[in-house]
C-alpha cells in the first residue's frame, strides 16, 4: 500500500515533469500576387525581363509578383517574340536567358 501511494507522487512531481512548451513557429504570409494581366505589369513584362541574365517561371513570379500560370504564358509570349533563349526544357522547371545581338 505505502509502494501504491508514492509512485504517482513520484511520477507527478519534479521539474521534468512539465509539459514541453514547444514554439507555435514562424507562419509565413500569404502572398498576394497578381491573377491577372494589366496594361503595367504587361509593359514591365516586355521591357524588363529580356533584360535579366536569368530567366525562369520561380524568377518572374518573385520579382514581378505575379501568378505562376501568368509567368508561364509571359515566357512562352517573350520566347515566340524570340525576346529570350532557352537554355533547359525540364519537364516543370523551364530556364531562358537574354538574347543576345551576336545572335
């Protein structure tokens, strides 16, 4: 009987017996990017991208902040109007550079 008593007091007792207080972490914010295609970011489009060094669909979509769908139609338009030069065709990564005027 004395052994039945004194292992819960044992068990509930001590400073390792607290709870861990885990952190809740960092949540990060939603982005709010464009869905669709207005005359300004259009014309930033068509002025600044043929300009980066590096041209992907993650890259339009941070700089520019808008949809990866837009990103991926704005590559396809700069690539036909033969603005940019791709580099690799993956299967869901798409990397494009400058053209440049030796070419």
């Amino acid at each position: 009987m004395a052994k039945a008593k004194a292992a819960p007091a044992a068990s509930s007792g001590g400073k390792s017996a607290k709870k861990k207080k885990w952190s809740k972490g960092k949540v990060k914010d939603k982005a709010q990017h464009a869905v669709s295609l207005d005359k300004a970011t259009y014309d930033r489009i068509m002025k600044e991208v043929p300009t980066f060094k590096f041209i992907s669909q993650s890259i339009l979509i941070e700089r520019l902040k808008i949809n990866g769908s837009l990103a991926r139609v704005a590559i396809t338009h700069l690539e036909r109007d033969k603005l940019i030069k791709r580099i690799v065709h993956h299967s869901a990564q798409l990397i494009y550079t400058r053209t440049t005027s030796q070419e």
